[in-house]
C-alpha cells in the first residue's frame, strides 16, 4: 500500500491532485464480529490502543484540509513503523513467535 499511493502520488501530482496514505493501528468496530474472524489464541488488540472511527474520519478530514503524504495512527505506532524500515527481521521475528505460530499450534 505504501509503494503505491507514492508512485500514485507522483504520478497525479502534475495535475494537482493530492494522494495519502493513512496507516491506522486497531480500529474499534464491527468488522471482526461481521466477518466471522475469531482468533484461536484469543489475543486481541488491547482496548486502550483501538482508534475511534470518528478519531480516523477527523484524521482525513484533517487530511482534505492539509495534505501529507501519510499519517500514521495513532502517533506511537510511528515507533513500530520505524523499526519495520529499520529492521523488519526483528518485527518479521516478533510477529511470527507472538502471533503466528501460536495461532497455528492451536489448530
């Protein structure tokens, strides 16, 4: 997502068109709960860190106003984004032994 909306930005910039990206952690909504999804370990994003969906609408709102390239939510989660571009072995590592292979072992 995040090489296309910057090659499509760079590609409708000419025409005054401006492209963001919005990366949002956890969003409290439905979605999970509609679309049947129930994770076998039980481990969920923690209240706390889910984004009201009226706080991620504001945020594009915001972004007719004042375009950037890209928003990261909430503010912290920057910290994740960077250690992805720094050393996405690590967060790959993290990933695969917090989440994956424990969902998997519970099948």
């Amino acid at each position: 997502m995040r090489g296309f909306s910057e090659a499509l930005r760079r590609e409708v910039a000419p025409l005054d068109i401006h492209v963001s990206a919005v990366f949002s952690g956890g969003v409290a909504t439905e979605f999970g709960a509609q679309a049947g999804i129930h994770r076998k370990t039980q481990i969920t994003t923690p209240g706390w860190l889910l984004l009201s969906p009226e706080a991620v609408a504001d945020t594009i709102v915001a972004l007719v106003r004042r375009p950037r390239s890209m928003v990261i939510l909430p503010w912290f989660m920057r910290f994740a984004s960077a250690a992805n571009t720094l050393l996405p072995w690590l967060v790959d590592w993290a990933i695969l032994h917090r989440f994956t292979i424990p969902e998997r072992q519970r099948e």
